[in-house]
C-alpha cells in the first residue's frame, strides 16, 4: 500500500427523516439562542418551518441567498445578523444558501449549523466560492466548515426530479475525483465507492417516483459521503473544467457538472486503470465511461453545453482558461485534446 496522510474534517452529523425537529436541541447543547435564519427566495417556507419549530425564538430571517453567493448579499446579511444581534446563522438550502452561511460565518466567527436540502456536499467542506465584480474566487480554511450538519431527508422530497438528478452527479462528480486525487487515501476511496454507488441506484428511482422515501434516504446518504471526499482531498480536471465554465460563462452549476463528467473520466482513463475497474463496479459493472452514460440516459438529463446557452466562439477561450493555471491531474493536460473534450461537451456528443 502507498504512503498516505488521512485528516479527519471536524464535522457533527445528525441525520434521518424528521431531524429538524432536533435543531432546538442542537442549539441549547450549543448554547445559542439567537439565530439568523438563512434561505434562498424559493425556500421561504421551508425558513418560516424552521422557524415553527424554534417557537419563533429567531434573530432573524434573511431570505435573499443567491447562486455565486455575490458579496452585495452577504454584506446585506452581515448587516442585518449585527443589527439583529445573532449569536449564529442556520442556513437552510442548496450550496447558494450554504455559502452564504460560510460567507457570515468566517467573517464573524458566529458558529453555522447547515441543513442541506440538495445533494451538491459544501456542507461537508472548508470551502467558499464567493463572486465579486463578476468574478468568482475561491478560498479553503478549517474556519469556513460548518459546526454542525443535519440532515433531514423530509427536507429534500419537494427538490424536483431534473435538480435531484443533476445535483446528484455533481455530488458523483466529487467522490470520482476523490478516487484519483494526489493526496486520496483508503479511507476517502471507500466513502466515495460507496457514495457513487449509493447514488448510482437512487438517482433513477428518484426520476421515476420523486416521493419515493427509500430513494431519497440513499441519496442524501451518497451525497453525504460524496461532500466528505470534496472536503477531504483535492480536486482535479473535472472541478477546474467546471469551475472555469460556469464562472466565466454563467452556465448552471450542478447541470454543467452533469455534462462535463463523463468526458473529464474519458480523458484521465488512460492514467487510472485500478480505479477505472473499482469505478465500473461502483456504477454497476464493467466500464466505467459506459456507466456514466447509461446513468445519465436513465436520469434523462441535457447532454450539451450550447442547450444552456454556451456559444460555440466560447469553446476555444474555455479550453484556454481550462489550461492556464497548472493544476494536479493524474493526466497531463493537454490543450488542443482538452479543446476537443470541451467541443464534444457543448455539442452533446457521447464520451469516448
Ligand atoms: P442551489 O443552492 O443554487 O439551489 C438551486 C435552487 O433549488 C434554489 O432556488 C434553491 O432554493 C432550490 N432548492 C434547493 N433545495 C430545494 C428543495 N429541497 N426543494 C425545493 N427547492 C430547493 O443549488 P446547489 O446545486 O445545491 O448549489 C450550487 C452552488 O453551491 C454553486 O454556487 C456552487 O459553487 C456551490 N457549491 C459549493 C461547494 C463548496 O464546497 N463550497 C460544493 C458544492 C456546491
């Protein structure tokens, strides 16, 4: 066996159906008692559920988290957590809602209880991507990582089958990449196989019957464990292909990961046949590319880029932006063939 480090990211978890009623609790063996309720505008009742079962003994409620998590808004949120005298944030939603938190949080110190309600995994990382001037950057410190996680499946049977599907792979995306990161270890490889696997089998139950409790327990649980390996080790061609697409042409994050998959496992194949093989299990046996695809055919996602508004002129800047910083891949990057990979992802084409 190979040399490896293993760090454990401090993290509590609390999950199971019906767990937001275990949030009073959280916070009396937290001693907190003041806080501000964070939520997206399409989430506002989930927020005013939350604040049902805390009695209404709330700071605050700020409802205005948006995708990219654009510092205007935490600022706004920043003043009203001062004003309302909060002695914590609890944000409630997807990965919008929960960089918010993140983006409160380390500036203030206020500790951060997540309740995620997609399966995208930043409640499991130290990491913030915030947008500043139109432009996205990301930081990773130990500070940014949520106290406390609850997960409740109930929360997560209103998330429509299309963003089930999608958020799903990009929780995959993650565990996939764990698998050959340079600093993986048995511990991480064995979250994410049985992450992958986990959401392999309940995503398409999911798209079949959306309030199938069984299917969205799975999930959650995959998701769970797929955020764990994004927050535990780093990440390669696929997150900075992705992360160079949907900040610099404004395509949708989970989606865009959805896409992109498959053709970032065809490119680094070559280079990583043991986990290609434990790959293919994961996904049901045999190859692995080929159980993306027949993954992603069964969850009936968009297959091409331009369907969400990418130009065809934008392909050679991507594979250039793609490229520019140097970064860990278990494969040499290459640009006129990441070119090709990225040309093949906007048309829509099967990956080979
Ligand atoms: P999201 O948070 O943007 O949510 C998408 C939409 O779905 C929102 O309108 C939201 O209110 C709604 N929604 C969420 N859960 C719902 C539910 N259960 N029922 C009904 N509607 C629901 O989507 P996301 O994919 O979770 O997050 C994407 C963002 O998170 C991106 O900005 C991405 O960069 C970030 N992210 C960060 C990390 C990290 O580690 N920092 C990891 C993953 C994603």
């Amino acid at each position: 066996m190979d040399t490896f480090e293993y760090n454990a990211n401090p993290a509590r978890v609390i999950f199971g159906n019906g767990t937001l009623q275990r949030l009073p609790d959280e916070l009396a063996r937290l001693k907190l008692s003041a806080p501000l309720l964070l939520s997206t505008p399409q989430q506002v009742d989930q927020a005013n559920a939350l604040k049902d079962v805390l009695a209404g003994k709330i700071a605050g409620l700020f409802t205005e988290a948006t995708m990219h998590t654009p510092t205007s808004v935490t600022e706004k949120a920043l003043a009203y957590a001062k004003e309302a005298g909060a002695d914590c944030v609890v944000s409630i939603g997807g990965g919008s809602t929960i960089g918010l938190g993140k983006a409160i949080s380390v500036r203030t110190g206020l500790p951060h209880v997540c309740i995620p309600t997609t399966y995208a995994g930043s409640e499991m990382t130290p990491i913030l991507g915030e947008t500043a001037d139109g432009r996205k950057t990301t930081r990773t410190d130990p500070k940014i990582l949520p106290g406390t996680v609850i997960y409740d499946v109930d929360l997560t049977m209103s998330l429509p089958a299309g963003l089930s599907a999608t958020s799903g792979v990009n929780a995959i995306a993650h565990a996939v990449e764990a698998l050959y990161a340079k600093n993986t270890n048995p511990i991480i490889s064995l979250l994410a196989l049985e992450g992958i696997s986990a959401l392999t089998s309940s995503l398409p139950a999911i798209v079949e019957d959306p309030l199938s409790v069984p299917a969205r327990q799975k999930a959650l649980y995959g998701a769970w464990l797929c955020g764990t390996c994004l927050g535990s080790v780093g990440m390669a061609l696929h997150h900075k292909l992705c992360h160079a697409l949907g900040g610099s042409f404004n395509l949708p994050h989970a989606e865009t990961h959805t896409i992109v998959l498959p053709h970032a496992l065809a490119y680094n194949a070559p280079a990583i046949p043991d986990v290609m093989e434990r790959l293919g299990a994961a996904f049901g046996g045999g190859d692995a590319v080929k159980g993306v695809n027949v993954l992603l055919a069964k969850l009936k996602v968009k297959r091409g880029l331009r369907e969400y508004g990418m130009k065809e002129e934008d392909i050679d800047r991507a594979a250039e932006i793609a490229v520019s910083n140097p970064y860990y891949n278990p494969r040499p990057v290459e640009k006129e063939k990441i070119r090709e990979l990225i040309r093949r992802a906007w048309a829509g084409e099967e990956a080979r």
